[in-house]
C-alpha cells in the first residue's frame, strides 16, 4: 500500500509530495512552482488509485525550518527528509 501525501506550510505556501514518509519533490511558493508539485501529487493519486491526503503543517515563528524538521513534526524519521535537501 502506497501513503501519497501533500504537505502545505502553513504561512510559507510552500509545499511537498511525499510518498511513504519519503518526501520526493518540493516547492517553494516563492518561486511559483508550487502548482507543479500539487497536479503532481494529483496525477500520481489516480495513477495508483490511492487516496490523496493534505497535511496542513504549522511552523510559524520558525525562521529556519526544513523540510527534514516538517517531516519530523510529522512523524517521519531524519532520513525521510533527505531527498528533499
């Protein structure tokens, strides 16, 4: 069984397609991509015929956070960040 989840940061609007805990594409939406990773993670959803699953992640008064501290705020372990960067 495949998790196919799309992250959205809370006051960044930046976003992440992650897949088994494993975060496999990003955007910043300060570079307008955002779009991209979200038909994305549509497209992969009905590809494999799963679920798609929104997470709604908060990290206000966080100036430094990653994708690796979302993903552990998530739940996820360390190495579930680093295809990321």
């Amino acid at each position: 069984m495949c998790l196919l989840q799309l992250f959205k940061v809370s006051g960044e609007g930046d976003v992440g397609l992650v897949v088994n805990g494993q975060a496999v594409m990003t955007a910043e939406a300060a570079l307008d991509d955002t779009k991209a990773v979200e038909a994305a993670a549509e497209r992969l959803a009905t590809a494999l015929d799963v679920a798609l699953q929104v997470v709604e992640i908060d990290v206000k008064g966080d100036l430094e956070w990653t994708w690796e501290s979302v993903l552990a705020k998530a739940g996820y372990g360390e190495e579930a960040a680093h295809a990321a960067g």
